[in-house]
C-alpha cells in the first residue's frame, strides 16, 4: 500500500478571468522530501503556492495535507492548518518596523500566543542556526543586506518548527555565492527539522542543490517530473530547453 502524500494537489485549476493559470495540475511530496518546481513567469507557480496556503482557492480540484481535504475547509480548520506551515517569501517580506527578532518570532507570537521573552530567545536561537549573531536581533531590517534579510527570512519561515516549509524564489536577487549559502541553510534547515518542503524557482543551481526531485510547470500543468539527478536526461524538450536557457525550442517567450 502506497504512503500518503504529504501534500498533493489533483486536477486543480484556477483562473482569473480569461487568464486560465492553472490547468489541471497535478503534483505530490512525500513526507520529509524536497520537490522543486520550475518554470518561467507566469506559468503558475505563485499560483500553486497561493492555492495550498488558502490565499486563492481553486476553480476545481483536490489539494491535500497528510490525506485531509483542504479546499472545503471553514475558517477554524484553516486556521490549525496554517499551524503546519512554514514559508520563506520572494522578497524576505519582512517588517520594516519591528526589530530582526520580532519578525522572526511573529508566528510564535501571534500564531502561538507564545509569550515575548520565550518568543525571543527562540528567536535568536533561529537566528544562529542560520549564522546570524545575537547582535543582529535587535536591528531593522533596513540595516541588513539582501543576503541577511534572506537568512532573517529563513529562520522565521522554520521559527515554528512546522511540518512543510515552502520557498519562493529563495536564492532571488542574491549573487552566486551568497545563493549558495542560502542553498545550504535551506536543506541544512529543513533536514534539522524533518520537514516537506515545496520550492519554486527558475534558478537551477538551487533547484539541483536543494531538491530530492524536480517537476516544470507549463501552461498551468506539470509536464514532466522526476529525480533531481535525472532532470538532464529528461527527454523532454520542453524541460530541457529551460534548464539550458535556450531562446530556441517550443517554449516561446512573449517579447
């Protein structure tokens, strides 16, 4: 008998419009893996992270967490869902008006009703697992570089200990080598903590780097997915157009 999925989405659509997002996809992760999924812009990858969180609910499908139904949830059972969640957003995302610690120990704090001083030395616990000082949890994050606010951003996303952590263009705007450190905090992190973990990028050092198995996304639907480690001999053209940043192949960009 096959394991349950941790997280599996089925036949989900959404569109916006006439925009059709997502059409009919499918994609799982096993408990305690990394799937990364690729793609270019606009072919649904925020979509597909937004639809798991809740933030859009799909047209149609199924998505599940640990064999539970999520999309007819009420606003209660979303609500201890959310529990389970990690995530470590674009662009950091953090609060420009509270301290680093404060962002870290937001979900503990307003998630756990944690109290501050527990809430804060957890916080700067966090913050040494990803090679920050104690000196850095009483800053802004204006006063931190972009490779900083990114490490601030991963400890917050695993300050709750949660059970699947989601990584949206991690290694965005970051250069190659501080990617790379970023790359090994991540798995560093998640295998701390036992944790699934869905990532979406179009950088493929990081997709080779920190994923147990890479699916492309195309056109709203899963086109190919399998080990990292076979992603060059994929036998896919589509695929492997895009992991060689070719201009010619049947994936057009609209210039």
């Amino acid at each position: 008998m096959a394991a349950v999925a941790k997280l599996e989405l089925k036949g989900v659509y959404k569109s916006f419009g006439n925009n059709h997002v997502l059409q009919g996809l499918d994609v799982a992760v096993e408990k305690g893996k990394s799937l990364v999924v690729i793609g270019g812009s606009g072919t649904g990858k925020s979509v597909m992270i937004k639809s798991v969180l809740g933030i859009v609910t799909p047209d149609k499908g199924s998505i599940k967490i640990d064999g539970q139904e999520t999309t007819n949830m009420n606003q209660h059972e979303r609500d201890v869902l959310m529990k389970k969640f990690g995530m470590l957003f674009q662009g950091g995302a953090l609060f420009d008006s509270l301290p680093v610690w404060e962002n870290v120990a937001f979900g503990l704090i307003q998630g756990r009703a944690m109290n501050r001083k527990d809430a804060r030395d957890i916080a700067i616990e966090k913050l040494r697992s990803v090679g920050l000082s104690p000196r850095v949890a009483g800053l802004f994050p204006a006063e931190l570089s972009g490779g900083m606010q990114k490490r601030v951003g991963l400890a917050r996303a695993v300050a709750t200990n949660p059970e699947i952590i989601f990584f949206d263009e991690p290694t965005t705007g970051l250069d190659p080598i501080m990617a790379d450190v970023i790359n090994n905090l991540i798995i560093e992190a998640s295998k701390g903590l036992g944790a699934t973990t869905l990532s979406i990028t179009h950088d493929m050092a990081s997709a080779r780097k920190i994923a147990d198995n890479i699916a492309m996304i195309y056109k709203g639907k899963i086109i190919w997915h399998g080990a990292a480690k076979d992603i060059d001999h994929s036998g896919n053209e589509y695929v492997d157009q895009f992991i060689r940043g070719r201009a010619e192949g049947p994936i057009t960009m609209e210039v």
